[in-house]
C-alpha cells in the first residue's frame, strides 16, 4: 500500500525519533544562559553547535551573527519555485538561570526523560521548539520527494530573548535584507493544553515608566509644615487613583486611540475555549476578576490595552514612625498595547496626563524604558490558516484560536520586515517556563515536527503573496 502524505511524514519521524532526542539532549547540555556574563561562551557554544547542525540538516546557508551581546544564528534554504513564499523562522537558543538548588530534582543542564517528559532547561523555552524545525523540513522532503523546501525558508534564531532582546532590534534592521520574508513564524510560545490546540494571533506591546515627583529640597517635619506645602507621597497616590475610572478604563486621554475592536467572531472564538476562571484566579494567586467593564477574563488579557501599577513608594518605610513630608516619592507604571495604538503617541499621552496630575509646588521626571509595540495578524490571513491546517493535521483535531498577554520582540519583526507574524508553538501550561523541572511533552513535541512539516506544503500550495 502507497503511503499518503500524512503518513510517510509520521514514518519517518519515527524512524529519526531517537537520534533527534539525542541531538536535542546535546544542544540542552550546553548552559546557554544569557544573563550570566560567566556564561557568554556558553552562549557562542550554542549558536555555533546550531549553526553546524543546521549546515547537517541541509540548509545550505548557515551562520551565527555576531551582535553587541550574544550571538544569533542564520540559516536559509531557498526553494527550487521561483514564485514560492519566503518564510522565516524566528526563535531563540539562549536559555533562563537554572540551578539544582533552585528546587530542581535533577541537574537542569543534564537531560532527563521520565515518561513522556523531557526535563531539562530550555527543552521548552525554547531549545525544543526551535529544534523540531529541523526535523519537521526532512520529513517534508522526504514526503514530498523535493530536494528543497516548498517554500524560501528562512531562520533567525537569537541568542539574547531571556535578557530582554537589547540588541535585536538592531540586528533586525541591519540585515533587513537578507531578513526579507512574506511572513514570519515564531516558534516561542505555547497553546492552550494538551487537549486543545491553538494558534496565537497576536501579542501585545509595552510601555513602561518611572515617575519621580520631588516636593521640598529635603524631609520636612510634618508638625511644621504638613497642611502647607505640598506632599510628593499624596501627590503619588492621586496620580495613581486617577489612573482609571469607575469602569476599570485607562483614564489617560487619548489612551484608547487606534485601538483595533475585538470583532464578534474573534469573541465567540475565545468564549470557544475551556476556561475554568476559577482555577484561572487560582493559578493567579487572586481571589477575583476585575478590569474593564464589559470585556471577559481572555479578552482583558488578550485583546484590550491595559494599565497597572508596578511599584509605589516614597517617605519612611521603616519600624515604627517618623513625622515628615518627604522630599519625593516614585512611581512605576506599565501599558500593555493593542494592534492599532502607536507606542511613541501612548507615551506622549501619559507624560501630559501625568503633567496634569501634579500640583504647584510638585516637580515631576518622566522616564520611559524601550517599549514593545504589538502584533496582530487577522484571523482571515492565508498564512494563518495554513498554520492552523498545518496543525490540525499533526492533532487530528480543530485548531482554535488565542491571543498572547505578555510582549516580546516578534513585533519588531513585523515592523522592520512588514510582515505579519504567526505563532506556531506546541508548549503548554504545565511545561514551567523560567521555573524548575522546566519540561517538554515529548509527545507534543513531535505533533510540532509534523506541523512544521505539513506546513510549508501548505503555504506553498495556498498563498501566492501579492509582488
């Protein structure tokens, strides 16, 4: 019996299963921490040890890209069809601190498979899903019978993401050129569960700051003074309470500009999803819902801008008591962004409104740290969908759809490139990103190989990007 696509890719994963754990194992054994000076060539070790290994998979251009931190590795495959797709793959080989001491039950360098799970640090985040790239384009191959990929494929793999991707942005512009792709994947996220596949669709951006207000040029005593001159404390917690109204809105003017609405279908999409909100506030570690009225849980996490305080302080903080207005006080802030608002008019908007906030005799500095803008790419998107199918056909089950909360640097991308962004990740919960034991569902994981190898098929056959 002739073997269908499908199932000449299951063989032959199944045949290079054991020699792709073990090539994974010997990536994961190097402590590619990029936070941890002492661990900088530990971090070239495993962009040149990728570099090699993808040269081994076929791709017949593969280099590691120096920066002004840590090194990223490029690699590209050009398709044998002039008129093919260009897609790049966007990941990252360095890796979050780990120690046995931090409460891991093994060392978190040396590789462990208990059951079904591999435990290791990065065999998630993201040492794994970068990994089944390279065994999911053999297996389309060698189902497809080409000699190259269906599409132009392209890998952008940095070595900085666990240290806040400082220089990404400016590798990005450098080599925008060679960068050039029709749509961007990223394999550094996750889906819903184990049972529900999913697709993410779109990350929010961020803007941060610190507002420093100064009163009197020192502490002054409170029996003296206090009720005559104005207070930097009070002034911080008036700010901080006019932050939003009634509604759980953002009360900055001009806050919600460009915001692109949720449409219907993407709400009964994410009211699709099995959410348990109260095991939700359980894993949150809080005792109820609250945010915008009008919007539920997902879609205040998922899809609407939000602001929150992240620290506030000023004046004695120690035992006991000391009667004065202090002399300042300081507050931190954060913005998660949505598709449609412009980073650079958020921050305008929150330095005016906290101009506002202040009273006469209240001077106040303003600093904003290097924000995030977000992605989005729409639930129609050809390439999304070849994403989704691609899935769909690795699980044997619909694919739906989500959102990511947080922010990383696939949005530079999609700035830089004009590309849109797709999400393929097949890490889950449970998997403890950042934390001990971190581990990936082996099981899982090859469902990632298949997808990557249905996939670039898919796109090829389904999306012709206009020229």
């Amino acid at each position: 019996m002739s073997q269908t696509p499908d199932s000449a890719v299951h063989a032959y994963i199944e045949r290079h299963r054991a020699a792709f754990l073990d090539d994974l194992a010997a990536w994961l054994r190097i402590p590619s921490v990029s936070a941890q000076p002492e661990h900088a060539s530990d971090v070239r070790r495993s962009a040149d040890w990728l570099a090699v290994k993808l040269t081994g998979t076929g791709f017949p251009v593969a280099e590691v890209w120096p920066t002004a931190g840590a090194p990223a590795v490029y690699a590209e495959w050009p398709s044998d069809d002039p008129e093919a797709p260009t897609v790049l793959v966007y990941g990252h080989h360095d890796v979050q601190p780990a120690a046995r001491e931090d409460g891991w039950d093994t060392d978190p360098f040396e590789p462990v498979v208990r059951g079904d799970r591999l435990h290791a640090r990065g065999a998630a985040d993201d040492k794994g899903q970068v990994f089944f790239h390279t065994l999911g384009v053999r297996a389309h191959l060698a189902a497809t019978g080409r000699t190259a990929p269906a599409v132009n494929l392209k890998l952008l793999i940095e070595g900085e993401e666990e240290s806040g991707s400082p220089n990404f942005r400016a590798l990005v512009e450098e080599h925008a050129d060679r960068l050039a792709a029709d749509a961007v994947i990223v394999s550094d996220t996750g889906m819903w569960s184990e049972d529900t596949p999913t697709v993410c669709t779109g990350m929010r951006g961020l803007a941060e700051c610190e507002i420093r207000l100064y009163g009197p040029d020192q502490d002054i005593h409170s029996g003296s003074f206090g009720g005559a001159v104005p207070n930097p404390a009070t002034a911080a917690a008036r700010l901080v309470a006019a932050l939003h109204d009634e509604h759980g809105r953002v009360a900055v003017p001009g806050f919600y500009d460009g915001v692109v609405e949720l449409t219907e279908r993407e709400r009964a999409l994410f009211a699709e999803l099995p959410f348990d909100e109260a095991e939700w506030l359980r894993t949150a570690k809080s005792h109820a819902a609250h945010g915008e009225a009008g919007y539920s849980t997902l879609e205040r996490i998922w899809a609407r801008p939000t602001a929150e305080v992240n620290g506030i302080g000023g004046g004695y903080q120690g035992a006991g008591s000391k009667t004065i207005i202090p002399s300042s006080a300081v507050v931190k802030l954060s913005f998660r962004l949505v598709a449609g608002q412009d980073l650079g008019a958020v921050e305008k908007a929150v330095h005016d409104w906290a101009e506002r906030q202040a009273p006469a005799g209240i001077r106040l500095e303003i600093e904003f740290s290097p924000g995030t803008r977000p992605c989005l790419t729409p639930l129609d998107h050809p390439a999304l969908q070849s994403v989704a199918r691609a899935m769909g056909r690795a699980f044997q089950k619909p694919v739906r759809f989500t959102r990511e909360g947080g922010s990383g640097p696939a949005a530079d991308l999609q700035e830089v490139l004009g590309a849109p962004v797709l999400f393929l990740g097949i890490s889950v919960p449970s998997d403890g990103w950042h934390a001990p034991n971190e581990k990936v569902e082996l099981d899982l994981l090859f469902k990632g190989v298949e997808t990557s190898a249905h996939l670039w098929s898919d796109l090829a056959e389904n999306w012709r990007p206009a020229p």
